[in-house]
C-alpha cells in the first residue's frame, strides 16, 4: 500500500499549529475526510489552501448552501444542448451530455496531481446532500447512472477532502463518525506576531504588537473583524503608507464605548399545515430553527394538558408571520387546517395595510385556495423556494429592529402582577455588588445595603440601566475568594456534568448571565469546544475580555474545587488558558437565546434576579431551556427568596421564588433534580438559602 506524500511545511507563508499538521496527515493517511470548524476568520480556507501549495495538489473549492442538490456535486446533465441536437437529428452518446461536478473532478485526476477538495459550509447543507457525501467520501465512489460508469480513486489518487462549518449548527452523527476533526480558534496575539513575521511584516515590533492588540480588541466586540487578511493588510497600510496610529487606522478606537446594534427577536413563524404533511413541515420547521427562527408548531409547542383551541388562537394572533403548508391533502379535506386559515385570516384584517402576515408555502404542486389568493406564495418544492421564503421572514424582521436611539428611561409602572408568593418585592443579587463596604462574605448578597421602600412594585428587566452595573466591585465581594455557599454549588454541579458527561467534547456551551463568575463556563470545560457567555452589560462584557486574559488570582481555589478528585478536569492541564481559547463572549440577555442552539447549558442567578414580575421569571426559565437542544444537560442556581440590595444609589429588582416556583418553571421543558446549599451560619435576612437545579432537557 503506498503512503501519500504527507504534510511537512517548508516555509512560513501560513503558520501551522502542530495539530494542524497532525490533522491533515491522519486525513491524507487514512483517507477520512477532515472536519474543520471554526468562526469566521479563524483560517479555515487559508489552511487548504496553503496545504495543497505545499503538497503540490490541485486546490478545488465548493460553497455547500440549503439550495445544493446531491446531484450538483456529482454531475450535470446538459438537457438544452441535447435537445437541440435532437431537434438538429445529430443526438450524441449520453456521456456527451454530461458535465463534470466538483466531487467527480476532485476522484479522476487522470495526469494532474491528487486534489485538495474543500467543501464549504456543510453545516448549510441539507439532510440529502450529506448522506451523498457520507456514500461517496467513504468510499471514493460513485455510479454516474445516466451511463453506469463507475467513478472511483485508489489511495494514490484520491483527494485530501476538507469540509468546514462555522459550529453554529449540529451536524449529523453519521457525518461526525466519517471524519478527522480539527477545530480552529481565531490566532491569539503571540500567533499574529508570528504570522506578521512570517510575512516579512514585523519590522518593527512595536507598532505590529499594537496593531495585534487593536485587531484582538475588534475581535471581542464583533467577531467577524478577526481575520489574518485584516491584520495582515492594516500592517501593509501602516507600513507602505506610513500612517500614524492614532489615524482612522482602525475600526474603532478601543477606548471609547462601541455603539452596539440593538438585538432583535427572532421572527415568530405559526407553520399552518395538514395532518398528512407532518413530515415535510417538520423538516421546515427543524430549518426555520436552524437558521435562528421562531417556528410554532402544534407537536412541539402545545404543553400537556392545554386546551388546544384557545393555545392555536392564541399562538397565531401573537405569530409575526403566518406560514400556511398546502398540498393537496390539506386543500381538499376539511379539518383543523381549515379553522386555522380563518383564524390566521381573520388576524391578517387587524395587521397595517402592506405589511407581511400570512405566506401560503405549497410543498407539492397544488391549486392556492381562493381566499389565499390575494398573497404571493412560495413553492418549497422548488430548489430556490425556500430562500425567498426566508428572505420574505427577514423581511419582516427587519421591521422589528428597535430605534436606533434609545428612549428615555420609563416611569415607574403600576403593579399588575401578582408575586410568585406575597413577599417582600425585591432586587437582585447577582446582576450588582455593593460598593460600600460589606462585612465577611459567607453569602452573595449583603442585606445591609437593602431598601426595599425605593423599589417600585412592579419593575421588569427592560425597565433597569444594566450598563450601570460596577463590574469590579461585584467581582471583589463575590469571587476574590472560594466561599463555603459557592464550593457547595461546584460539588453539586461537577458532580452532576462529571456523571453525564462524555469521555470528548459534546459540542457548543452557554453560560447565561455571566456576569464576573468564570465558575459555570469552568466546569462545562471539558464538554464542550465552544462556550458563550452571554453577558447584557457592557461593564460585565469588559470585565469578562480582560479576565479571560489575565483572571484574578482567586479562580485558582475555584478550579481546585472544581477538578478535585474529577478525571475530567484533572485532564485539562491549562484550564484558564483552554477557556480563554474557548470563549466567546456575547452581548444579550436570556431573552435573546435563539432555540435549539447549544448542546449543554448553565444558568446561574439570572432569572430570578432580573425582574419582580413572576411572568418573567418564568419566561426566563423557559428561554433558557429552549436555547438547548434535545437532552442537553444544563445546571441552574436560584435565590430562595431573595430580596435584592441597593449597589451605589440604584436598585436592581429580584423576584422572590422558592423551590416549588422553580420545580413549577422546569416542568414543562425538563427533568430535573433539586438541591438546597445549607450554610454554617445563619442565613441573613435577605435571602433564605440557594437552589440548585441539573437535569436535561425534554
């Protein structure tokens, strides 16, 4: 069996990491295809393309999207030219009509080199295209069946196959099983110094450094601004056209606050549809999700036990849009479709005139009903259909961007909701800390600095100026040192992910409210090969960049009491390095988490200490649950009863909750387990104790 020229770098146009190498020799070695994730800009394309330079292969390159056919990939057959040469009497052998795709171009290279085949964005592709690849890349084989010509390469001539995905969506087990996988970060500082030396462009050291630093600062508030082409050509600017620095050389002046787009709602889409076309409107609705949609469908929506009239009724009129599925079942029979249409009929009348509200979707040739007639609709069966769907959907989307200047801050609203239980109306514990002095901390919240009186009755989490939040301060009352509460809350959480865990990563994480505790993303370390942490003010956001850089000395004793006796941590030798590299910091709230997204989850002291109003505590919980996938383990800590403290001279609003307000808010979307935190102490009076949840989702 002869070996395939492997990978041994001979210059530095590209810098390789040595598991680069590692990676695409096992591929070349083994002829499995190479699974490459990462964001944008952290140099999946430059990686192909500067290994087929070095190993003198052909470089072919594919952009893989949900319109791709199987067949596109294999071949094309040119209907035109054969029609007209049956028109002109001079038809050809069916071979003659055949054109070559990417895949078939990438097995036969006759007297060229071996390919390099990239595939991009396989994560886009759709559940028929990459159960072609699984057939084909497993074996370097295909049937051309037009002519039954068999096209195949021996371990001489078969591709060095690369497929690359952003991660921001689950690709299918079968897929994962036939692949090497290599998982790219965007280059840390010393790398950039590197690759800018590579290029002959680190002459001088100090401004290059700066201009790193500028490029890894841009990356933190917006992570499409971190490629190697950007920095590489700021150094150009800088060197060829001698600008100085403080020149309108960069994106942004790191100093100065960015204005940050608002966040914006996914679009709440209700899938109207017959009972016999389930199947299709599922795979439209797993779509819809996985490009950060809102779908409303009956099967996964409708909670047991709800009366299914009111629940429809009411799902349509608050939907954005109205997705009406016909085929010929749901056109010719009678049945709930039918009532749905008038009820989604009767809402359009209460829309403003031009806007967006009902789409009618054919999955099957069909006649439009007459009373859709009015609405331009969309044929999902065609290749391009489902596009202009979305482009419609975002469309509307659109429409819902909030103003870009804020509005002033709201009055104070009257109480119309009731207390989970009547206690004392609140504020929150983990979203501030205190800015005066505080006696020894054995708990998080000083009740000292409470004052209830200064609360309104009723405040919801859009009615507070987060951005006021004192980062540092929170930081020093609450994590400059291992507290009895917190160890408590580690033994129940490791435990908990140790128990469920994989022996690999499980994929993505989040870590909702991060605030300035690294502890949550600490222990999903393992599990996981990216995490998010979602943070809504700007300081905790800040605080978060320079602590995963340089953490403070005292998340030593977190992760000491996090790996203690664990195999799972204990393997991880550079825990603060390995979560810096993994970390990726978000702007939002857990009511911005898009569904189905991650796939496993930690939520601590964030829903009940965001609000006074019990709704959103709830809703909280659910957003929560809903941004993980099916069976994703998650762990959550509460508040019991937590009244809030003032931090400098604002309040912050927390709603009080016990253990079987928090059981009520998982029931529906998990199971779970729940644990109290007991103390040496006596509990102080402005909250009753901790709860902590694990489980897994529904």
């Amino acid at each position: 069996m002869s070996v395939p020229q492997l990978l041994r770098p001979t210059d530095d146009a590209y810098v390789y990491a040595p598991e680069e190498v590692d990676a695409i020799n096992a591929a070349l070695v083994t002829g499995r295809p190479l699974l490459v994730t990462g964001p944008a800009g952290s140099g999946k394309s430059a990686l192909a393309q500067d290994a087929a330079r070095q190993l003198g292969r052909r470089f072919l390159d594919y952009a893989l999207n949900a319109d791709t056919k199987s067949q596109d990939l294999l071949w094309h057959h040119d209907e035109l030219q054969r029609m007209n040469d049956a028109q002109a009497a001079r038809l050809r052998e069916p071979s003659a009509y055949l054109r070559r795709g990417i895949v078939w171009e990438a097995l036969v290279s006759g007297n060229a080199q071996p390919a390099v085949l990239v595939l991009e964005d396989v994560d886009q592709a759709t559940d028929p295209v990459i159960d072609m690849l699984v057939q084909v890349l497993g074996q370097f084989r295909f049937v051309v069946r037009p002519t039954g010509e068999v096209v195949s390469a021996d371990a001489a001539t078969r591709p060095l196959v690369l497929l690359t995905a952003a991660g921001d969506r689950r690709l299918p087990p079968r897929l994962i099983g036939l692949c090497w996988q290599l998982r790219l970060a965007p280059p840390d500082g010393a790398r950039l110094l590197s690759i800018a030396a590579a290029h002959g462009l680190g002459e001088q050291p100090e401004r290059t450094r700066l201009i790193a630093d500028r490029v890894l600062l841009a990356r933190r508030a917006d992570e499409r601004r971190s490629s190697v082409r950007d920095f590489l050509d700021m150094l150009r600017m800088a060197q060829n056209l001698n600008l100085p620095l403080d020149e309108r050389l960069f994106w942004a002046d790191s100093d100065e606050p960015r204005r940050e787009e608002p966040a914006v709602p996914p679009v709440k889409v209700f899938l109207c549809h017959s009972w016999g076309d389930k199947e299709a409107v599922r795979e439209l609705y797993r779509r819809m999700q996985a490009d950060g949609l809102a779908p409303w469908l009956d099967e996964e929506d409708i909670p047991a036990g709800a009366d299914w009239d009111s629940t429809i009724k009411q799902a349509v009129r608050t939907a954005d849009l109205v997705v009406v599925c016909l085929s010929q079942a749901a056109i010719t029979k009678s049945g709930y479709v039918q009532r749905e249409i008038r009820i989604a009929l009767d809402a359009a009348e209460e829309k403003p005139d031009g806007r967006i509200y009902i789409i009618p979707a054919r999955i099957e040739p069909c006649d439009v009903p007459q009373r859709l007639g009015r609405y331009q609709w969309v044929d999902l069966f065609d290749p391009g259909g489902y596009g202009r769907l979305l482009r419609s959907v975002r469309a509307v989307q659109d429409l819902a961007v909030p103003p870009a200047e804020p509005a002033p801050p709201p009055s104070p609203r009257p109480v119309t909701e009731t207390p989970i239980a009547q206690k004392r109306t609140p504020l929150p514990s983990s979203k501030t800390p205190p800015t005066t002095p505080a006696r020894p901390r054995s708990g998080k919240r000083d009740p000292s600095l409470l004052d209830p009186g200064a609360i309104p009755g009723s405040v919801g989490n859009a009615d507070v100026l987060w951005d006021s939040l004192d980062a540092d301060s929170y930081f020093a009352h609450n994590y400059s040192r291992l507290g009895h509460d917190d160890a408590q809350v580690i033994t129940i959480v490791a435990d908990f992910f140790e128990r469920v865990g994989h022996s690999g990563e499980v994929g993505r994480a989040v870590d909702v409210g991060s605030g300035t505790n690294l502890y949550p993303a600490l222990t999903m370390l393992p599990f996981a090969y990216e995490i998010s942490l979602y943070a809504r003010a700007v300081s905790e956001r800040r605080w978060l960049s320079d602590a995963l850089h340089n953490p403070q000395e005292s998340w030593s004793a977190f992760w000491s009491a996090i790996a203690g006796g664990r195999m799972p941590y204990q393997r991880i030798r550079e825990p603060f390095d390995l979560l810096a590299r993994r970390a990726r910091i978000t702007k939002g709230s857990v009511f911005d988490l898009r569904p189905e997204q991650f796939d496993i989850g930690t939520m601590f002291f964030v829903a009940e200490s965001i609000t006074t109003r019990a709704d959103e505590f709830q809703r909280a919980v659910m957003q929560f649950v809903g941004s993980l996938r099916s069976r994703a383990p998650f762990a959550a800590a509460f508040m019991r009863n937590s009244s809030g403290y003032r931090v400098g001279n604002q309040m912050f609003p927390a709603c009080p909750i016990d253990g079987m307000d928090v059981k009520r808010a998982f029931a529906p979307v998990a199971r779970i387990d729940l644990a109290d935190v007991s103390y040496d102490h006596e509990p102080r009076s402005g909250y009753s104790g901790m709860i902590v949840v694990t489980g897994r989702k529904r």
